[in-house]
C-alpha cells in the first residue's frame, strides 16, 4: 500500500488498528497512514497533509504546542476535536509517542463520546449589573472596540465587539481566518503582533480601514509560562481624530481671524510718497500701544519714509502709561531719521497727556489728518526747492 513502507509500525496492527494511525513529522506533516486514516482524513490529508491542519482553530493552539513539546521517547495523550473529509469536527482521544532516535511521531486518534461542554452559563439579564460577564458583554456590544484571540500561527479564535463594523467585518465573522492575511497591508501592525506572540506585551497606535486605532496586544500562556497564543484588545479612536481635526481646523480659524484683526488694528497706509499714516480707531491700551509702535517703525524702515502721522481721531480716551508710550514712538521715529506728527488730538487724551508733565513743545500736532498731510508735503515741497 502505498505510504506504508517503514520499519516503525507492525505491518498487521497497521492494517487492522480499528483506529486512525497515523506517523507524523514533528512539524505536523502527516508520513505514513493506515486505511482508516485515510477514510476518515481524506486522501488529501493524509498524502502530503498535517495533521495539526485537522484541529479546529479553537483547538489548535493548545494542541501544537503540545505536540512540539513531545520529548524522545516520551507518551502524551489529550482529547480534542479532529476535522473528517467532510469538514466536520468530531470528538477523538489521541495517544502519541515519540519514537526514540526518530523525528516522527506515532500517534493513534480513537473515537470518542463527545468532549463535555461547559455548563450552560445564566442569562446575561439574571446577573447582578457589577456581574464581570455583564459588564464585559455590555462594553463590546456599546463600545467601538474590538476584543480577539489568536493562536500560534495567528489564526483568530476569538473576535467580538462593535468596533469590527468600524473595520468592515462583523463580530466573529474573523474566527478562523489569519490575521495576517486581514492585515497583509499594514507591515507595522504585522510586525507588532508577531512581537505579541512572541511573548512580548505591546501597545500602538496604528491607521487600518482608514480608522484609527489604539491596539493592546498581551501573550496568552500556559500553565508552565509557555506562550500559547495572543489576546488583543482594539479601541476604534476615529471619533477623537475626527474631533481633533475639527478643533485644529477651529483653532487655525481663530488664528487667522485674530490676525486680521491684528491687521485692522493698525492699519498702516502710505497716503503720500515717503508718507505714511496709522489711523487709530477705539481703546489704545498698553497692549495695542506697543504693537503700534513695532508696526509703525517697520513701516517707516519698509517704505523709507519722511514722514510717519499717527492720527487720533477715533480714539476718545488713553491711560497714562499708553500715553507715555506714544510719546515713545514719536521719538524712535526721529531715530529712524523720520519725523513723527500726531493728529486729531480729543480733548481728553489732550488732558491725560499734559498729566505726564512732559515737555511737549517738541511733539508735532495738527488739528486733523488732512492739516497733518499737507504739512508733509509743504515741507517736502520746501526740501526739494
């Protein structure tokens, strides 16, 4: 028969084991076979197959590593569900020993009753609210996140939660697909994970399905430390993207509209070649005063200007210090070789700048911008001549 060549077995217990029995590389892949395996298998399975391929995705996990860990020799026995040609999972007890000086594993899959089940959990709504499975259950079905559990290979065995409709999936529809296949386009979100089973704890933050999402990945293990799988928890954060994008786009608004502002504040116009004027227009505060006086001098330097008239029509009242600072300005603009006139003086700023007791004979005032405009032309005008 063929694939039944070998010194291993006994050539009659082979033909006639009522059982499946199978020899099996250390890797899964499935050497030699007997009738029954092949009946039960399939001739796919058993020519060239594994048979870790047979064990349902829930079972595998466990079931691989076991298997890995089978020393020369040595005898381990379990019972899990084994998928038949059909494709149906059935229950089998499965003995298997390593045979001494081989890499080959014998291993004898017999029928058995159906594995227990776990007893029937209470309905969810009889549970106390402070219940953990409520809780649990209440966070997945209202919250955009995604709970899931991988085995070795990085076949999902567990997936729920509402954030899989965020990923275009519903939940469980992933169980026994590879995650690695689902994220074959996100390099980094493969790389983490891989990390994850590995036996490393990871947290990134990572864009897939154009949403973004916040992922914790932690190392499933046994009860001897070895690492048996992943479980992985996923917060769909788009909503915040979203919402940080919408207060970047307000803020950039703000910004912009506060420098128009700024702009309006001190409008600086060049009324006259080498003229330039800065009507000012409501409260001038010490604030304001000073960007006054950091606008108006880089205006004079920018246009080399002769003349540089601040007319204070619009503005009804000014404080001492501001005041103060506007005779500042008059004189930094002689510095700059320019000279500075004020204009449309109110009676009350008047008033407040006599306060200041300073010598005011050399402050050049016109009763308005017009008398101020041609007076810087007369001068000019006598320059010239």
């Amino acid at each position: 028969m063929d694939g039944m060549t070998g010194g291993v077995m006994d050539v009659a217990l082979f033909e006639h084991c009522p059982g499946i029995l199978v020899s099996v590389s250390l890797e899964g892949e499935i050497l030699r076979f007997n009738p029954e395996a092949e009946r039960i298998l399939g001739a796919n399975r058993v020519r060239g197959g594994s048979l870790l391929e047979a064990v349902p995705p829930e079972d595998r996990g466990a079931f691989t590593d076991a298997w890995a860990h089978i020393g020369e020799g040595e005898s381990w026995s379990a019972s899990c569900h084994i998928h038949d040609a059909a494709g149906v999972a059935r229950a089998y007890a499965v003995s298997a020993r390593r045979a001494p000086g081989k890499a080959e594993i014998i291993a004898v899959l017999v029928p058995a009753p159906p594995l227990p089940s776990a007893p029937a959990s209470p309905p969810l709504a009889s549970l106390p609210a402070n219940a953990p499975a409520r809780v649990l259950r209440a966070i997945l079905d209202n919250v955009n996140i995604v709970v899931f559990a991988l085995d070795l290979e990085g076949n999902y065995t567990l997936h729920d939660g509402k954030g899989a409709r965020a990923a275009g999936f519903e939940s469980g529809q992933l169980v026994g697909a590879n995650i690695y296949e689902v994220y074959g386009t996100a390099p980094r979100a493969a790389k983490e994970i891989r990390r994850g089973l590995a036996g490393e704890a990871v947290h990134m933050v990572s864009e897939a399905h154009n949403n973004l999402w916040e992922s914790w990945f932690v190392p499933a293990r046994d009860a001897h430390g070895r690492v048996t799988g992943m479980i992985g928890v996923t917060l769909d954060k788009s909503d915040m993207k979203r919402a940080t994008k919408e207060l970047e786009t307000r803020l950039e608004l703000i910004e912009r509209q506060q420098e128009v502002i700024r702009n309006l504040e001190t409008p600086i116009i060049q009324v006259w070649d080498r003229v330039v004027t800065l009507p000012m227009v409501g409260i001038v505060d010490s604030r304001r005063a000073a960007r006054v006086m950091d606008d108006l001098l880089a205006a004079v330097v920018r246009t080399q200007a002769s003349f540089a008239i601040l007319d204070l029509t619009g503005v009804d009242t000014v404080d001492t210090v501001t005041a103060s600072h506007l005779f500042g300005l008059i004189r930094a603009i002689r510095l700059l070789g320019a000279e500075g006139i004020i204009t449309g003086i109110r009676p009350t700023v008047a008033q407040t700048m006599v306060t200041l007791g300073l010598d005011l004979t050399s402050l050049t005032t016109r009763a308005n911008l017009r008398e101020g405009l041609e007076l810087c032309i007369r001068r000019m005008s006598a320059t010239k001549a």
